[in-house]
C-alpha cells in the first residue's frame, strides 16, 4: 500500500514534461495582460492609423528581407555540408574543394556587394518612411496642446476653448496637429495604432501629427520611464466622424454651472470649494480654477479615472477621493477625509459634471 503511493506520483511528474512549462506558463501569463480600466492593450501591428500604417509598411519590408537573408545564407551553408560529405564519401568522384579564386569571389558578391545593395534600399526605404512620417498628408486644421504632468496628461484646444485631461478626442479621416510640452520631467507620448513615438522635453516644443482611419477608442502610453506612476500614465483617444465631434466640442467648450440646479449637487459642489479640492482643480463656470491636477469642468464625460488607471464608475471615484495613494502610490493628489454624506454629495455633484 505504502508502496503505490510513489510510483502512481512519479508516473504523474511523467506524464508533464518539464518544457511544456514554458507553453502553460506564457498562456497563464498571457490572460494576466490584462490593460487597466478593460480597455484592450493597444497593438501596433494593427496600425489604424495613417503614421501607423506607414511604420508597419516599413517593419514588414524589413522583416521580409532579413527572411530573405537569412533563408538564403541557410541554403548555401546546407549545400555547402552537403557537398563536404559527398566529397567525403567519394573522393575520386574529383569535386575541388580548394578554389581560391571562387573563394575570393564568394568574399566580394556575398560579403561586400550584396550587403551594399541590400542595406542601400533598406536605407532608401526608410529614409522615404522618416520624411512620409514628418509631414501629413493633408494640412492639419486642429491642434491640440498636450502637456505631460506626472503622472496624467493635461490636454487643450486653443482653438476651440476646450481644457481637458486624459482623453483626447478627434474627428476621423482628418490630421490634426499635436503640440508636446512637459511640466516637469521627460515624458514620451505613444499611440501604438496610430503613430510613431514624440518625446516631451523639458523647454522644448515638440510636435507630431495623427490622422486615425477608423472611428475607435485608443489607448495612449507614456513610453518614457518617469517615475513612480509612469505606468499609470494612459491616455484615451477617441476619434469620431466629425458630426459626433462637433457635438463633443460643443459641451466640452462649454462651462460647468455656477450653481447647480438640485440640492445634493449644491451640497456637493460645498464640500468641493470648501474642502482642499479647489487649490488643486478647475471647474470652468466656479470659482475653482487650480492648476496642480486635471480640469474637472467635463470629467463625467470621461471614460477613465487617473490617467487611465479605472474605469470611471461611482465606486472607483469614491475609492480615488478617499486615498489616492492607495490606488496610484506616490501620485500628486492627498487623501481626503469626508464624512459618508459629504462624500455622497461630492461623488454626486462630480457626476453631474457631463
Ligand atoms: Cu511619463
């Protein structure tokens, strides 16, 4: 009886080969990718946009022709084998191995020449790419300023009035222009599907342009290290055919309410103003007009909270008001004490703000 027991377990560590736990675990790891807030990690091999496409044009190119190589230096090596053996085999069948000449002109068409034209279209190639991704196909007639703040992104329209955060919306089908600054350290910003990377610099201005191909919403990163929170720096584009832009660009130029209309709003805009929220945050329309952290004025609008890092639900807002440092350690916003009621209020008068 006591016996059974081993034999039945090694038969068992048997059965599960040691390697198959690289496969088990890249599965097991790969449903843990997870990307905060539910939204789908973005995928730059599945360019929708102009810039995007340009970039994997140039990647498959590349790919294609290091195949290519690589495929063919295979080939020559396997009958290079082959053709040793065979000589092996049967000396007298008089095959030369030693033919200095052919030797040397192995060393200049293989080594020298086909490298040189080889590596000259790629560099042509990607040179052409560089200067399609410097400069839009059309003008752009939008331009958007992004200024990057550890660790959330705060975004305006000079043209159409608008201050927001986080969340960059565009009318599909149009290039519009992006103007990068930083509020304090290095940051890059990156939309996978749309367009190559733009670092922000410190006192310098730096700009890119994006025309997305299809209506979506797409996740931004932050693609330079920059502390703590750098992974919980996301941000949403949502692109939209101009008809529904227009009608976002309508409310989001708009100012909040001086006085909302219900009592448990007024109550909740109190605690707003009277608590420390207004140092830090605008609402366009009231007298709150910090600067430290996001605009409020239209932040139930928003799809996200903290750069990306929840939903924007009721709970998770109660949960970032009560302790931010919980949820985003190290991020700029104090915990706040409130009384249940008071929060009530405020969580309430937040999610008038459409
Ligand atoms: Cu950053």
């Amino acid at each position: 009886m006591q016996d059974t027991a081993p034999a039945h377990r090694n038969q068992m560590s048997r059965e599960l080969p040691k390697w198959l736990a690289v496969p088990i675990l890249t599965l097991i790891l790969s449903a843990c990718s997870q990307a905060p807030a539910n939204r789908t990690t973005p995928n730059a091999m599945d360019p929708k946009g102009f810039g995007g496409r340009i970039v994997m044009g140039e990647f498959w190119i590349q790919f294609w022709m290091g195949t290519a190589v690589f495929l063919t230096v295979m080939a020559i090596l396997i009958y290079i084998i082959y053709r040793q053996r065979a000589n092996r085999r049967a000396p007298d069948l008089g095959i030369d191995l030693h033919e200095p000449e052919k030797g040397m002109l192995w060393v200049w068409v293989g080594g020298i020449i086909v490298p040189v034209v080889i590596l000259s279209i790629i560099f042509g190639l990607s040179v052409g790419s560089a200067r399609a991704l410097a400069t839009p196909p059309e003008p752009e007639q939008i331009t958007i300023e992004v200024t990057g703040h550890r660790w959330w992104w705060e975004v305006r329209y000079p043209q159409l009035n608008i201050v927001t955060a986080n969340e960059i919306h565009v009318p599909v089908g149009e290039a519009v222009r992006i103007e990068l600054r930083t509020n304090d350290v290095i940051h890059s910003f990156w939309l996978p599907e749309i367009m190559i990377k733009t670092d922000l610099i410190p006192g310098q201005l730096n700009a890119q342009w994006i025309l997305v191909e299809e209506p979506g919403v797409y996740r931004g990163v932050c693609a330079e290290f920059c502390g703590l929170q750098h992974a919980r720096m996301h941000f949403m584009l949502v692109a939209e055919p101009r008809e529904r832009f227009e009608e976002w660009v309508e409310k989001a130029s708009s100012p909040a309410q001086a006085v909302p209309d219900d009592e448990l709003a007024q109550a909740g805009q109190e605690v707003f103003l009277s608590t420390s929220c207004f140092y830090c945050h605008q609402i366009r329309g009231t007298s709150a007009s910090g600067s430290v952290g996001p605009d409020l004025t239209h932040f139930a609008s928003r799809l996200t909270l903290a750069a990306g890092s929840m939903e924007n639900n009721i709970g998770n807002l109660g949960g970032w008001i009560l302790d931010p440092q919980h949820i985003k350690p190290g991020s700029l916003m104090p915990p706040t004490d409130l009384t249940g009621e008071e929060l009530q209020a405020l969580l309430y008068y937040l999610s008038t703000l459409e």
